[in-house]
C-alpha cells in the first residue's frame, strides 16, 4: 500500500489536472472502495444521457426520424463538427462552366455549394435559411448529376453553368479573392458552417431528388408548378407566404411604359379604343373588377387590358391585351418585368405596371424562408413548408462511386 501510494503521488505530479487525479484515485483507496463499486451503476446511467446529448449536438449528420429514413438539417448552437470519417470521405465532384472566362472549374461537391449559397442568398440572411438554400441547391444539382443532365452547358465536359439558368454560382478564386481577403470573412465562415450543418443532405420524392425549384421573393403566395411551366409536380404546390410582405425591400416595384412600347414589346399592332379595363389586384381587391375609364383614358390608342383568370398563387393567368390573349408569364417576360402579378395604370399615353415580389414564384421563395427562420423556424420547417410531401437522403445513396 505503501508503494502504491508513493506512485500515486509521482503521478499526480506529472499529470495535468493533478488535482481532479488525485480526488479520482482516491476513491479506489481506503475504506471508500466499497462505495465506488456499489455507486458505478447509478454514475453509469447518471451521465450516459449526458454523453448521448453532448454527441447529438456535435454530430454534423442529421438524426433520422425514422429507422430507415435520414432527417433534415436541424438547428444547432453551434456549428457541427466533421467526424474523422465524414472528412476523410471523397465527394461527388462538380464541373462548373465560368461563363465570364469560358473555363471548367472542378471541385467537390460541398464547396460548389458554397459558391451557389454566395451567389444566390445574401450572407446577412438568418443561418437556417442560408441552410434551406444549400440544401435546395445541393438538391438541383446532385439530381442533374445523377441523371447524367447537361443540357443547357457549352461545354461537354461540364455539368453546370454559373449563370440563373442553372445557379448562380461564385467561384472559388473570387470568393477567395473578394470575400476571404476583402474583410468578407465572417460571411463566408457562415456560408459554409450552413453547407457544413446541412453535408450531405439532398430532398427527395418517392426516392428521387425534387427539382428544387427557388425564386426571390412572392407577393403573399408560391405558384403551382403547372401555372407558370406545362407539368404538374406533385411536391411544388401554390402554399401561403406571408413572410415576404413582412420582409422583402422594394416588394412593390412599378414599371412604366409607352402605350407605343407596350404594343411593340408585346407584338401587338395597331390602335385601339376603349371605354373599360378589368384590374387585377394581388389582395384584398376582388380580381376581374370593371373599372369606368377617366377621358383621359378614353383617348384614341389606349389599349384595352382585361384579366381572364388568376392562378392559384394569385398571379396573372391570362389576360387579354387589344383582344390578343398572353398568359401571365409571356407578359412577364416580354415586358421584363419582375414577376407575373401585377396591377397598372393608363395616362398620358404611358402605363405604369405595378409588380409585386420577384421570380417564377414556383418552389421556395428566399425572403420567405428568411422571414420564417427570423420568426423561429428551422431549415427542415422552411422545407418541408415549400416543398410539399418531401423527405430527406443522404448524396452517398443517390450517387454511388
């Protein structure tokens, strides 16, 4: 006993923490072994819940909410931390065509969904937003990758652009140069705590990845996929989206044209004459109103403007312009406007065409998520609320190597 106590004290010397090892040898010395050995059950299952919890906070795989199903990305107080495993794990890699260089950029998977996340939301928005964008923008391209998609890429060796018509997407070079040694670093640490929290996970539908279909902002609603494209997708249904009137700037933005220019950007000839016009209003005002025109407004070349039928998402559907039917998004895009729900004005020769919110409308509006992660809600909540009836896989089961 002696002897062993000599080498206690050697040891408790060397060691850091001598204090903590030597209130721990203790309790195997003495009269006090006993009481160690009749105690270690109830320490056991004392601190297992504690070592379980402190995992679950650290594990940067979300915890599946069904035997064989993977769970979203969830809200964590701090960024997740890579197991050993997961580092060493080789990605997907991505070719990206630089539209502005005409190079090929290849990198992997995680890192390509930085740049997209930089590119398309700002950095300022709340973390379990920018996690629902990564998540969407993981999604789109793990499914053109799986389905061997490259349409739309000048090159045949590149999988995606860095253009809208695929995502946007800001290079590793920039993001190095312009964010990293511009003062940016902070944003870009966010950026990638988000892709980090969300590693790996892609939303799927019967087993195959969504398009995930993402636009700015709505003005109240989000479209059904068939209203503004030809297909009826079952998971991109017209949902309620209060949240941008709340939050987005500038959600209201007015676009004035020549009576002239309007007819030439929508290929409409000739005068007209008109004693009417149908107004569509995105709320609170009943679409398809008659309103009695002004004198001003009956002068000779003022176009006659009618609403035939609003969608679910409380867009123009068609509407009728010198007795030449457009749908919503035509008049959209032949104007440039910002999106396809709009109200206008006639005078002085002009119109004035009130747009409100921004995009398609179809699939996840980022203001939205932004207002529903600054009113609490996670990045699998934002989700699960635009995309309807989804769940959630791993990359490694949809792309084997």
């Amino acid at each position: 006993m002696k002897d062993f106590r000599l080498w206690r004290r050697k040891a408790a010397r060397w060691r850091p923490g001598r204090r903590r090892r030597q209130l721990s040898a203790r309790v195997w010395t003495g009269r006090l072994v006993p009481a160690a050995w009749l105690a270690a059950p109830l320490l056991a299952a004392l601190l297992l819940p504690l070592a379980v919890v402190q995992q679950r906070q650290h594990d940067p795989s979300p915890p599946p909410a069904a035997p064989t199903a993977p769970d979203a990305p969830r809200r964590t107080a701090a960024p997740a931390a890579r197991e050993p495993a997961a580092a060493e794990a080789p990605q997907p890699k991505v070719s990206v065509y630089l539209s502005h260089t005409g190079q090929i950029e290849t990198l992997p998977l995680e890192d390509y969904v930085t740049g997209v996340i930089a590119a398309e939301m700002p950095a300022d928005f709340e973390l379990e937003a920018l996690k629902a964008q990564a998540v969407a923008a993981r999604t789109f391209i793990v499914r053109r990758l799986r389905a061997g998609d490259r349409s739309g890429v000048p090159a045949a060796s590149a999988d995606v652009t860095d253009t809208v018509s695929h995502q946007a997407y800001v290079s590793s070079a920039v993001l190095q140069r312009d964010w990293a040694k511009a003062g940016r670093s902070a944003d870009l640490a966010k950026l990638r705590r988000a892709v980090q929290e969300t590693r790996g996970i892609v939303m799927t539908y019967k087993g195959e990845p969504i398009t995930a279909s993402f636009f700015a902002s709505s003005g109240g609603y989000t479209e059904n996929s068939e209203d503004y494209w030809k297909a009826a997708v079952p998971y991109l249904r017209s949902v309620a989206s209060p949240w941008d009137r709340e939050v987005t700037p500038g959600l209201k933005v007015t676009a004035t044209f020549s009576v002239s220019e309007l007819r030439e950007k929508l290929g409409i000839e000739g005068d007209s004459r008109s004693g009417a016009q149908k107004v569509f209003a995105p709320s609170g005002v009943t679409a398809g109103k008659v309103m009695p025109l002004s004198a001003e407004h009956t002068s000779i070349g003022v176009p006659r403007i009618e609403v035939l039928s609003v969608t679910a998402g409380h867009r123009v559907k068609e509407i009728s312009i010198d007795g030449q039917v457009f749908t919503g998004r035509e008049v959209r895009e032949k104007l440039g406007l910002r999106s396809s729900q709009f109200t206008w004005k006639m005078g002085n020769g002009q119109i004035a065409i009130t747009t409100y919110g921004s995009g398609h409308g179809v699939g996840m509006s980022q203001w939205g998520a932004n207002g529903m992660a600054k009113q609490g809600s996670s990045a699998t909540q934002i989700l699960k609320h635009y995309y309807s009836g989804i769940s959630f896989t791993q990359v490694s089961t949809l792309l084997k190597k």
